[in-house]
C-alpha cells in the first residue's frame, strides 16, 4: 500500500487496455496503492488471466469487456463502472493498436479508419464519459498515453504516429477546458517499450538497433516504468500538473 501523496486508496481507476503490457502494468501499480480497478480490453480470456493475477496479489480488480473501436462499448464501460463503483476518479485511456506498417502511401482509408477509431476516436469520448462523471463530484484524472511516435514520427508507422499526435493535441485541449472543473488532462509519451505490441520491433535486430541510435540511455523500457509516471500522474503528487506530456523514453527526446 503506498503512503502519501502517493495513495490512491479507494479511487475508483478505468484503464483501458488493461489486460496485458503497459495497461497491466499500470494496473499492478494503482492496485498496489490501493485504488479500485476497472481493467477494459477486447478479449475475455485475457481479462480474465489478468483479474485472476491481480486479485490474486490482493487487487479490489474488476474487468469488463470494451472494444474502443465501438461507441456502445464506450459508453457502456462508463456505464458499468458507475454501476459497479458508483463514479470514476482516474481514467487511464492506454488500449491502441498498430495493424499498419509500411510506406505512407500504401495507407488505405479502411486502416485509417480502424487506427483512428480505437487510438483517437474512442479514447476521446471515453474521456468524455469519464468528465461528465467526473464534474459533478469536484474533479478527476485523465491521463492518456501518447507515444514518442507523436513527436516524432517513426518511419513505416505514419498513421500510429498521426494518431499518438492526436492524443498529444487532445491531451492539452482537454486540459484546458477541465481544468475549472479541478479535473486534471496528462498524457504519457513512452519510448520502445517491451511489450507483445512492441515485440516485432524488439525482436528484429535492424529495427532495434536504428530506434536505439536515438536513445541516450541505449535500451528499451519495461511496462513498469512506465507505471510509475502514471501513478504519479493518478496521485496528489501531480495536484498542479495538467496539460502535459510526460515523455518516458530513455532521453530520446532530449
């Protein structure tokens, strides 16, 4: 249990993509310090794995199926989180995909459309859900995870890293119009991170060895690093931080 600033003891945390990676990660690090968890992704099998290992070491851990690319699903993992715990306090807006890797102009409307909607689309109107809950009871956390694809684009992955430069963009707008609802916008910007989303980028050589010539610190992360700045972006210890991007990325951007 954390102490402090640092204690999220019975706030109510919504992270997408929680069943595996950097959302798992950052779900192991709310349940530590006592929050109450809502962890949404697309598979029940994973959730299920996922809730078993975290109320296993002693999580108050809940998993509700949400596809982010589907606004009923939306809507409905508000819904069932207000149902379930009453309101929200932290929304974590992690889940993304990347199913387009190749040259900008073999991009094709149908990929466009898909990396949008769950990358952008959904994570915006989810913060929406979550704000309108939010207000009414004085304030909350939004913290959305962004990549250092929306700095600086990679090559071969144009639109996720269009659709990262999005969250960015939304982060601060968010954080602007909130902000007199006490209701505080982040966003997380990590580097490679070793994660089964990241593996095909991990596991090639060339790949691994071109993205680190920009790294100062020569590696890779792991999910739990970033973990820790979504903490501290979900604690009292972040009162007066909003409208920015935290970037987690072994100096890269440096």
């Amino acid at each position: 249990m954390a102490d402090g600033m640092f204690n999220l003891t019975d706030r109510v945390a919504v992270i997408t993509g929680g069943s595996r990676g950097i959302g798992l990660a950052i779900a192991r690090a709310y349940c530590r310090a006592g929050a109450k968890v809502v962890i949404a992704g697309r598979r029940p099998e994973n959730l299920e794995a996922a809730t078993r290992e975290l109320a296993g070491q002693g999580g108050d851990v809940t998993s509700i199926v949400c596809h982010l690319g589907e606004m009923d699903q939306v809507r409905n993992l508000a819904a069932k989180t207000l149902e379930i715990h009453g309101t929200i306090d932290i929304l974590v807006n992690n889940a993304a995909i990347n199913p387009f890797f190749g040259f900008v102009l073999d991009a094709d409307e149908k990929v466009w459309d898909k990396i949008m909607d769950v990358n952008l689309k959904g994570c915006f109107f989810l913060a929406q859900e979550a704000a309108r809950i939010m207000i009414p009871k004085g304030g909350g956390k939004i913290i959305n995870i962004a990549s250092a694809a929306g700095h600086r684009p990679s090559p071969m992955q144009s639109l996720y890293s269009i659709s990262k430069a999005g969250i960015i963009a939304m982060t601060k707008s968010l954080a602007k119009e909130l902000a007199p609802h006490h209701i505080r916008v982040n966003a997380i910007a990590p580097g490679l991170t070793n994660t089964k989303f990241s593996a095909p980028l991990i596991n090639s050589k060339e790949i691994l060895d071109f993205v680190l010539q920009s790294v100062p610190m020569k590696r890779y992360a792991e999910p739990e690093e970033i973990a820790g700045a979504a903490l501290y972006l979900a604690s009292d210890a972040s009162s007066y931080v909003t409208g920015t991007v935290l970037d987690v990325d072994g100096g890269s951007m440096a």
